[in-house]
C-alpha cells in the first residue's frame, strides 16, 4: 500500500525513526533534539506539534512531541505505530504525587497505567481500565537508571481526562488501585502499542504533591528533567 502522510504528521515516512521519544511539550522536544541530538532535523511541525529525527550516540532516534492528554497522546502514538511503523516510543514527562514515597523530582517508570476513561472501550470496545507497559522496554529501562545510579520508582500510575478535579479522589486511588501518581497520557499509549503489537513505556518527574502540596515552576521543572531524559535516550541504544 503506496504510504500517505496522516492529517496530523507531515514527515515523510523515512523521516521518522522507529524509536520515538515522546514528551508532551513541543519545546521539550525542541530543547532535547538541540541539546542532545547530533545530525537533527525538525520533521513535523503540523499544529505545531514539533519532531525531530537525529542521532544519539550514534542512534537514530525520533523525539516528538505528543501534546497533553489521553485524546492527543492517543492520535500521535496510533498514527506513529500505524502509519510510520514506530515500534517503540518512550513517553517521557511529568507527574503528580498521591503517596509520600514519591518526593519532588523523583523518577518513576509506569508498570502500569489505570483510567477511568472511554478510551479503549470507544477505540476498540475493550473494556479494560488497566493497560501495562511493555516488559522486555521496562527491563532495558531499570537497566539504565541502575548503571547510572539514578533511583528509579517502579509504580502503577493513574491517567486522568481531568487536571482541575473537585473534591479529593485520591485516596481512594492508592487504596483501590495501588496508583502512586497522576499523569495524563499512558494508559491511550499502553492501549495504542497493545493494539497494534508494539511496545511503549512511560518515564516521569514528579513535579508536584498532592499529599503535601508542593509545586514546582515551569522553569524548575525544565532544570530537573535531566535525569529522566538521560535514562530514555541512553535506554534507546538497546532497543
């Protein structure tokens, strides 16, 4: 079948690696192709949703840019493995806190992603509100942040449609679901890769605590990701 370009990706299909590192903020991706990429090209730039293909240690590597939540993070990850026959993409970003072992700043590897949305019932009719990431990535993964003596936190994360929540459900989340933090985008990616028989992980930096309220800035937030970057793109020599 003669390839077409997706209404959301204008890459040429060989301008996509098949390892893609996917932070939700556009100029994440920029900032880590121009800081971390040899030989880069911006590739996509389609709402402005910026990829770049380049060379880490010798590996060609995509970095792009997934948007927030399950809706946006479900179109680029589905039109990536679909379309541009990406077989691995890392999802690196940031998370909220529900217990007191996660502290600000800390790096937390998604075992797995719990949604209470519609997502994979309306993309499929599966009725699941659990998806895993992939073992064989989480493995390479763990690998990585040992060799470079990062601690790692291996935790089942709870994926929300809703930043701005009334009331405190929390709790109930840690009790039912053993959820340790709050994302916005894993369980469409884990779904995605199940779907399609590809594999994706999620790396995070906690960024704030719902437990004791603490918040960090944009700013801070940018200065302490490095951790987290390394261990994706180190991680990406061994797939």
């Amino acid at each position: 079948m003669e390839f077409m370009k997706t209404p959301h990706i204008s890459a040429e299909k060989e301008e996509i690696s098949d390892i893609v590192i996917m932070p939700g903020d556009p100029l994440r991706a920029k900032m880590i192709a121009e800081n971390y990429l040899d030989d880069y090209k911006l590739v996509n730039e389609v709402r402005n949703i910026y990829a770049y293909t380049g060379y880490y240690n010798g590996r060609r590597i995509t970095v792009m840019a997934s948007g927030m939540g399950i809706p946006s993070m479900g179109i680029y990850s589905y039109e990536l493995f679909k379309f541009y026959d990406v077989k691995t993409i890392i999802r690196i970003g940031s998370c909220g806190s529900y217990t007191e072992d996660l502290k600000i700043y800390d790096v937390v590897l998604a075992s797995q992603a719990y949604s209470e949305s519609t997502y994979a019932k309306v993309q499929n009719n599966d009725d699941s509100n659990i998806n895993q990431g992939d073992v064989s990535v989480n493995n390479i993964i763990k690998e990585v942040a040992l060799k470079n003596n990062i601690s790692l936190h291996f935790k089942t994360m709870h994926t929300s449609d809703v930043f701005y929540g009334e009331g405190n459900r929390f709790e109930r989340l840690v009790k039912e679901y053993n959820c340790a933090g709050v994302e916005m985008e894993a369980f469409a990616l884990f779904h995605n890769a199940k779907v399609l028989g590809k594999k994706a992980a999620c790396l995070m930096t906690v960024s704030d605590s719902l437990v004791t309220g603490e918040e960090t800035t944009s700013e801070e937030r940018e200065k302490n990701l490095k951790d987290m970057i390394l261990i994706a793109l180190e991680s990406t020599l061994s797939l």
